[in-house]
C-alpha cells in the first residue's frame, strides 16, 4: 500500500494500551510518517493488531489501546482515519467492541450492518467501492482453508513430501485439524517428525498440546503455570 502511495501505519494493540501511539512506532521513519500525516489533511490507514494478545493483559486493554490511538492521532485525525483491526475470534466481542470503536471514532450508528456482516477484506483495501455503500464498520472473517490452498501451503512448508502429507491427511480424515494456516505448518511439523497421525486421540492430544503453547518468547518467560496446570 505504501509502494502505492498509500499513507499506512502498523500498530500493536497491546504496547498501545501501556504507550502512546508515538512511542509504539518502531522506525524514525515512521515517526516522521506520523508527523507529516498529522500536519497534512491526507487519509491515513491504520494496522491496529491484536484484540486478542492485547486482551490478555487486562480485559480492558483493547478500551486503554483505543483510546490512547485516539488521543494520538487528535481530534482531526479521527475524521480522516481508516482502521484495520485484527483478532483471532475468540478474542473478540462482536457488540461491545463494535460498540467501543463506533465511540471512540465518532462513527454513526449502523442501520443494517449488525449480526454476522462478514465483508471481504480487500473490498476496505481497494477503495473500489463508492463511498455512499460502505458501511463505517465492518466485521471480516477468515474462511477455512481449501483443500486446494492447503495443498499450496504443504508444498511451500514441507516441499518434498507435500504429497504424502496430504495423502496422510485424507487416510486419517485429519482436514478438519487443517483450518488455518498455522494449523497445517503445525500438522506438517508434526508430521515430519512421527511420519504419522496416529488415531483420533493422538491427534486431539496434539491440537490442544500445540494450541496451549505459547509462540511469545516473552510470554512463556513471563508464565508461572505449567502445561499440567494449562491443560487442568
């Protein structure tokens, strides 16, 4: 987007919930990106990621990020602002944090747009809409991957045996434990090492194993509870 021209910032909700917007830009580059936006009347896109990592510091803490970016981008900001906010599912509330972003924002009410309103993604990327059909707010989810794009993802993951993986997959019926992306990087690593996917219970004991660990260096240091205590 920026290759296009695009005036386009990336943000971790969980700093900004303890920083302010400045301090949570990582370049001086995009510091002084910040500065100019701030000074020109150009639309600016934001990468507000992630509900769900912020929120496992404090429930509050998508509350706290929101309005310290509010707070750094100024009150003229708000009117020329795109946001693009990231969270796995289960960390997000679909009425109370469409509700927080409606205020804090500034938004009009939705008429219409309630409920499950998926959107495809690119149509906020693109701008090929006309502005009078798109709605303030929109909720976007991802679909379960295809058989086909989990084919593509083996072959770049574990390239020289993509195929035998896939046909492991379909022996042991495992494409429901191939869902999302890092689902079949965890599979495949999984599978390289075992070279099988054992039964049922062999599977369910490695999908929850694998989802209980944390991916966060930081994080792990920082957890007391073992994976006895995690699976309990």
């Amino acid at each position: 987007l920026r290759e296009e021209g695009r005036t386009t910032f990336f943000v971790l909700l969980e700093r900004l919930s303890r920083q302010p917007l400045e301090d949570c830009l990582t370049t001086p580059e995009d510091k002084r990106r910040l500065a100019n936006w701030q000074r020109s009347s150009d639309e600016g896109l934001f990468f507000l990621d992630a509900v769900d990592e912020a929120k496992l510091t404090t429930r509050r803490a998508f509350e706290t990020a929101l309005q310290s970016f509010v707070t750094g981008i100024g009150a003229d900001g708000v009117k020329r602002v795109g946001l693009v906010v990231t969270s796995r599912i289960s960390g997000w509330r679909n009425r109370e944090d469409r509700a927080l972003l409606r205020n804090l924002l500034d938004l009009p009410e939705e008429q219409g747009h309630q409920g499950d309103d998926t959107r495809d993604l690119e149509d906020v990327l693109d701008g090929s809409e006309k502005p009078a059909k798109v709605p303030p707010l929109r909720v976007a989810t991802m679909n379960v991957l295809s058989i086909e794009q989990v084919g593509r993802l083996a072959r770049h993951v574990v390239p020289d045996h993509a195929d035998n993986f896939l046909v492991a997959l379909d022996a042991h019926d495992a494409w429901s434990f191939a869902r999302r992306p890092q689902d079949v990087e965890r599979l495949a690593g999984y599978w390289q090492q075992t070279n099988t996917f054992g039964n049922l219970t062999d599977l369910l004991d490695f999908d929850i194993q694998s989802r209980l660990r944390e991916t966060d260096e930081d994080r792990q240091q920082d957890s007391d509870r073992t994976d006895d205590q995690l699976r309990g």
